[in-house]
C-alpha cells in the first residue's frame, strides 16, 4: 500500500483543456492571431505559461516570433485567466469518490501542477471538499517547475515519507518524469490530455483508464 499520493492537475484531476482554449484564442484574437483549433492544446499546455505561449506562437506565426510578442500575450492571456480561472473546468467523473476513499483510508493526498499557484489553488477550491488536499503547489517563485522532482520531493519531506512510499499521478511526459526524478512509481492516466504511448515512452510504472481504478492501486501498490 502506498502511504501517501501526488496528482498533477490539469488533465489528471480536472479537464482544464477548454478554459485553456477559451482563454488562450481569445488572447491571440486581441493581440492579432488567429485561433488554435481546441484540441491542439492538448499538445501545447503541461510545462507552464511561458512555455505555452511560446507554443501557441510557434503554432501561429510564419515567422519568428519576438520576446516582446511572447511577453505581451502572456500579459494579455494571464488577464483573462485570472478573471476566471474556474471557467468551464470540471473535475473528472469519479476523482470527488476516489479523493474521499482516500480520505476515509488516512491516505493523504497533494496536488503538484506547473500552473501558476494562485490559479491552481482557486481550480482545487471549486472542484473539491476543503479536506480533498493536505497541500497544493503550483507555480511560484524559487519553485522549479515540473519535470524538476524539487516540488515532489518537498511534498515527501511534508509527509514525512520516503518517496518509494509515494504514487505520483499525471497525464503527460513532464509528469512521469517528475515523479521518477523524484524516485516515486508514477501512474499514467489515459482520461487527460496526452496518449497511452507517450506515457509508456517516458517510464509510467502503471497506465491507468479511469479514476475508479487509482484506489485499488493504492491500496494494492508495492509502496
């Protein structure tokens, strides 16, 4: 059984992908771009806002886009997301019965996401019982983002476990990597934003198809 357990956030507890669509193409509209077809995102989100908008240009533009260009629709997308940051997101079917199993088995559980704190924490607060998270970390100053294991293995030492005690939960690349950086069994879910290979490319040590299935893994794993 495994002590204690780590989810990612987007695509992992929640289905962002449509707040993100809606709020990024109205922010390349404003500053002259045209749209990305909403499921592109699916590609684009999971490393952080920079990294996104530097993705969402690079989608966009015929030519080399400049820092200045990056900066400003960062600015403009960072606006509207913090108007909202709870539009049209939706916890996924079953993960408020799979939080509270834990609660009830004294398994605590964190969130670690690389979207920017503040917006993070507003997400977890809507979706979910105040009792859901013993801590939620996002993006914020002298944090490393993901796939750095820094963030996993700080939520270890709050836990006062040895990371081979934990499970790691997420959807993408960055998320395997983080949770092996970190030396903790990583979980893939194939209910998120990126597929079964991807996963299985980058070391998940289990592939999970719905959220029914993470507690009888937790109580089952060789943690």
């Amino acid at each position: 059984m495994y002590r204690a357990c780590i989810f990612d956030l987007d695509g992992t507890l929640a289905n962002t992908l449509y707040s993100i669509a809606n709020f990024s193409n109205t922010a390349l509209k404003q500053c002259g771009y045209p749209e990305i077809p909403d499921e592109d995102y699916r590609k684009i989100v999971g490393d952080g806002a920079d990294m996104q908008i530097r993705r969402m240009l690079a989608a966009v533009c015929k030519e080399p886009f400049t820092e200045r260009e990056a900066a400003e629709l960062k600015r403009v997308y960072s606006a509207l997301y913090e108007s909202d940051p709870v539009h049209l997101v939706r916890e996924y079917p079953g993960m408020r019965e799979t939080l509270a199993g834990l609660k009830r088995a004294g398994v605590p559980a964190a969130v670690l996401t690389n979207k920017p704190d503040a917006w993070a924490k507003a997400i977890i607060a809507s979706l979910f019982p105040p009792d859901s998270f013993e801590f939620c970390f996002g993006q914020q100053p002298g944090l490393p983002r993901k796939p750095s294991p820094q963030g996993a293995l700080m939520i270890a030492k709050k836990f006062r476990a040895d990371p081979r005690e934990i499970l790691y939960l997420g959807d993408t690349n960055t998320d395997m990597k983080t949770g092996t950086g970190a030396g903790m069994d990583t979980a893939g879910v194939l209910w998120g934003f990126r597929d079964r290979r991807e996963l299985e490319e980058n070391g998940a040590s289990y592939l999970l198809e719905t959220p029914d299935e993470i507690l009888p893994l937790i109580f089952s794993g060789k943690g």
